[in-house]
C-alpha cells in the first residue's frame, strides 16, 4: 500500500483501514506461531502499512488541531 492512495481517503476510512491490518496482522502471528505460514516478509509488510496509516491518521488529526 502506498502513502499516495492512503492521503486521499478520509480518517474514517484510514480507521477501517487500519482495523483491517490489525486483523490481518494477528492471523499473520498465529499463522507463524502454529507453523503454518510460509511467507513470513509479510509481517513486515503488514506491520509497515499499520505504521504508514497510523502516521497518516496522527498528520490529519494534527492538521484539524
């Protein structure tokens, strides 16, 4: 995912957004911890995009502040 596509969605949709990489990250986790996930690069990159929405997130609140 890419900074661009996130600055133009609203924090409503940054906060679904987000709700729905923090779902995806907790079934990476147990994936890895019962052995069952291959691809273990995309944790890092779900943990990325949780931090790139959540800067967003904190950017937009600071811009109405």
């Amino acid at each position: 995912m890419k900074a661009a596509e996130l600055r133009s969605k609203s924090p409503a949709e940054l906060q679904q957004e987000l709700a729905s990489l923090l779902k995806a990250h907790f079934s990476l986790r147990m994936q890895k911890a019962t052995q069952q996930l291959n691809n273990t690069s995309q944790l890092g990159k779900v943990r990325r995009d949780i931090a790139r929405v959540r800067t967003l997130l904190a950017e937009k609140a600071r811009g109405k502040a």
